[in-house]
C-alpha cells in the first residue's frame, strides 16, 4: 500500500500554512479518540480570543458530527465491519473563521432518503426547522439509528446555516457522505459572505490522506497541552492494531521526542511556535513527518547533525548517546542533540529530511521517520 | 533536619519523594515536562542540601512508565550527586524498576548501570 513520502508534508504546510490551527483524522472513530479530537479542538478555541465566544456551539456541532459518523457506522452489516467507524474529521481555523468538516460511510442505496432530508432541512426558514424540531421530538418514532433527522435539524439550527454536503463513492456498496459547518467569530451572515475554504478542498484532504494511508495531520500549537490528545489518538490507534508493548511504547517515545523538537526550537514568528506533524502507516511499520520552520542560520549545523548520525551504526550511535548522556550540560537546547540520537536508535529508516529555503530568514525543515 | 521534598506525579512529571527522616527517596511516573530544568532545578537544590550530610545507608527508587530524552540527562545527573555521597564513606545504591517486558525501560536502566560506579540494581516487577 503507498504511503506518504517526505513531501507529503510540504504539499499540506502549503496548503494551510495560512491557517492558524488544522487538524485532520482519518480513522477509526472510538469515544475515546473522539473525546480526545474534541479536547484538542477545545484546547485550540480556547487559545485564540477571536474563537472563545464559539467554544461552546463548535463543541456541541463536533460532537454531533461525531455522532453521525459512528452511528451511521453501526449499521453497516458484518460483511464490511472493517471499516465500521471509519470516518474523517478536519478542524481548522483561518482568521475568524472555524470549519468543521466530517465524512462518514453510508450505504449508497441510502443517499437518496439522505439527500431528500438535508434538502428538506435546507428550504426551511428558522423558525420552520424550530418547528420540525418539535414536530420530530413529539410525533416521529425514535428510528433504529437514533433518529439521523433531529441530528440534522440540530446542526442546521445551531450552525445558523444551510448543511453544506457532498457524496463520494467509496466502493460498489458504500459512499462518504461530507459535510461541512463554517463557523465565523462576528455576526456577518453567511449569504452575503461564502467560506473561502471550499467542502471540495477539505475532501481532496481526506482523499490524499487515504490514498497515503495518513492517520493524522495537525499544524498549529505544539505546547504540551495540544501535544497530550495528540498522543493519546495515536495510543488509542497502536491499540487497535494489537501492536506488542515494546513496538507501542518505542513509538510513542519516537512522537514525543519529535513534538517537543518542534516546541523547543522551531522558528518563532508572532510568538507562535508552530509546526506540522503527520503520522501514517505503511506496510505493518508507522511513519512519522515533522515539518517546522527553522532559521536559515541554523540549518548548516542541524544538517551536519542528521548526517552524522545516518552514517553511524547501531553501535555507534549508543556510544554518541552515552556520550551525550554524560555532557554537563543540561540546557534545553542540547537535549534536541540527544532526542535525535535516540530516535536513530530505534527506526528502521534514516533520519531522513528535508530542507525548503522559504525567505532570507527561514527554511522549512521536514523529517520522516519510520518505526 | 533538612525538610522533605514531595511533588505529586502530573501526566508529564514524576512523583518525587525525597525524605530524609524516614529515609526514603523515591522518583515514580512519567517525565517529559514541558520544562525540563525547571522542574528538576528544586530537586537538584535538595540533594545539594543533603549531599552536606546524607544518611549512613540512601536507596534511591526508580519506578518510571516513561521518562524522554531531556529527562534522561537531568535523571543521570541526580545519580552523579547521588554518587558523591560514596567520597563521605556512607551507602549509596540506586533501585531501577522496570515492567516485565518493557525494553525500552529495562535498556534505559542497562546503560545508566554501564557508565555509574554507584551500586546499581535491575529489578524487575
């Protein structure tokens, strides 16, 4: 199966590096990943003022997609459980604007019945959806599925706007049904002003994410509290794939170490420190993208760095560890030295990298692991 | 009487107990902070303290889920002022604990026993 090579991570930089904060999943969709999507999505609104006053509808909206995207999962008969909770969900925020956008599976026979509701939803004036609410919550016997309806109504009502859908086919039985909300933080509507981030785009994503087989994507903040939900979608995941303990907890050393880098010594402009990081699968082994910006007159000394340790073996490497371990000097800055040794220790790749000359000032650095 | 030192465990800090009356020195959990020195700075203040006079027999506990590469350095540092307590004549040894089948663990601890001249046991849970 492809998976993502070290440019994969450049081709989504450029494409939301304007973007204050992106997450993107691609996945199996447990309550613990997505309690853990939508701290780090809380965590994301809370540090950015322009956001806080819509903490509250984003969180309600979120969980409701999510809902969507299991229980319509639930249905699917056992001859595709699979792919039972697969689903995709991107955050991101561009200025005032907040987008939620989620995929789900649904039979293709149902898109019909699907796409008479959200039309339905669609032509009714605020008051008539408030209407059908009620009409729904008195009158319509609670269906199998939970009533896909009232979901529907809810989004519509509490995101003040039209349901933005599409359909893709995904086999010759089921489809991606996509939907996508744009919150904004002041109160232009949303006629006179269409989202600048098309549903079109967010499902080229996911379609790159697939083909590549890329579990998660999030640039933006890389403080521990963005880092931790991060972490804990990827254990959830090691989970799943009944990886043994040694693999699990190496991997999950290998993340941390990558993160904090990017905290540590990414270039800060605006007081951001920001960076991207990619995590996909490929052939039983993980692979792992960091992408950052550093300074330019940092990257002679970083590169002599990595290419160092490509060229020492197993043993060498420990050596140069050991060493490391025993320097006095305990800044925070020489603990990057070591954390990259580390990880050389235990990947069956090079420390590949990549470098990207963006200005006079900066370059964007990408490097790809896998383990 | 030196008075002990006691930091509750966080998601990314360790327990740290270090007592000197009851004799008792113990760093448990997990340790990646956002901050490495400044978390580890009052405990190197502490041993500094105690380094002056250390009981006649110390065993420092190890018990770590996951400590990363920055907490690695400042963990081998404790140990280095540990072992100055050996130039005063008195005991000092350190216990490492580590999960049956936690490589990464049990290697950390392997290679901190290689580079110390500080009586160092393995201990397997």
């Amino acid at each position: 199966m492809p998976s993502m090579n070290i440019d994969t991570t450049f081709w989504f930089f450029d494409r939301i590096s304007e973007d204050n904060l992106c997450l993107l999943y691609n996945g199996n969709f447990s309550d613990e990943i997505t309690n853990k999507l939508i701290e780090l999505s809380e965590y994301n609104i809370s540090n950015n003022l322009s956001l806080t006053k819509m903490k509250k509808k984003a969180s309600f909206l979120m969980a409701e997609c999510f809902q969507n995207i299991v229980r319509h999962g639930e249905i699917i008969d056992g001859k595709v459980v699979d792919y039972v909770d697969e689903g995709f969900f991107l955050t991101k925020n561009w200025q005032g604007i907040y987008y939620i956008t989620s995929g789900n599976l649904i039979e293709t026979t149902k898109i019909s019945e699907l796409k008479r509701q959200l039309e339905k939803v669609n032509s009714l004036s605020k008051d008539e959806l408030k209407q059908l609410y009620r009409d729904v919550l008195e009158n319509q016997e609670i269906s199998e599925k939970g009533g896909a309806g009232l979901g529907l109504i809810e989004m519509a009502r509490k995101s003040g706007q039209k349901l933005d859908y599409h359909f893709s086919t995904f086999d010759d039985k089921f489809s991606f049904f996509y939907n996508q909300i744009v919150l904004k933080s002041t109160d232009v509507s949303f006629e006179d002003n269409k989202a600048d981030f098309e549903l079109k785009e967010a499902i080229d994503y996911h379609e790159k994410m697939v083909k590549n087989n890329i579990l998660v994507i999030h640039k933006g903040d890389f403080s521990q509290d963005a880092i931790f939900p991060v972490l804990k979608i990827i254990e959830e995941n090691l989970q799943k794939e009944n990886k043994d303990e040694v693999s699990k907890k190496k991997i999950y050393h290998i993340l941390v170490e990558l993160l904090q880098n990017i905290s540590h010594h990414c270039y800060v402009e605006n007081d951001k420190k920001e960076g991207i990081f990619l995590i996909g699968e490929a052939d039983g082994y993980f692979v792992i993208n960091t992408g950052n910006l550093i300074q330019n007159e940092n990257v002679d000394n970083l590169k002599k760095h990595l290419d160092i340790l490509n060229n020492l073996n197993g043993k060498e490497l420990k050596e140069l560890y050991l060493d490391k371990l025993r320097e006095r000097n305990l800044s925070e800055k020489n603990g990057a030295g070591i954390g990259l040794i580390d990880i050389a220790r235990r990947i069956i790749s090079p420390v590949n990298y990549s470098i990207i000359k963006i200005d006079s000032k900066k370059s964007f650095i990408t490097i790809n692991v896998i383990a | 009487m030196l008075t002990k030192l006691e930091i509750e465990g966080t998601r990314d800090t360790a327990y740290i107990l270090f007592d000197k009356e009851n004799n008792l020195f113990e760093i448990k959990g997990n340790s990646l902070p956002e901050n490495t020195n400044k978390f580890f700075e009052p405990i190197f203040d502490w041993i500094e303290h105690y380094l002056q006079d250390p009981n006649t027999d110390t065993n420092l506990k190890c018990d770590l889920e996951y400590f990363n590469s920055s907490s690695a350095k400042m963990i081998y540092q404790i140990f280095i002022e540990f072992e100055k307590i050996l130039e005063h004549g008195n005991d000092v040894s350190i216990s490492w604990y580590f999960e049956s089948g936690d490589a990464l663990i049990e290697e950390k601890g392997m290679e901190y026993k290689t580079i110390l001249n500080i009586p160092f046991n393995l201990i397997e849970k």
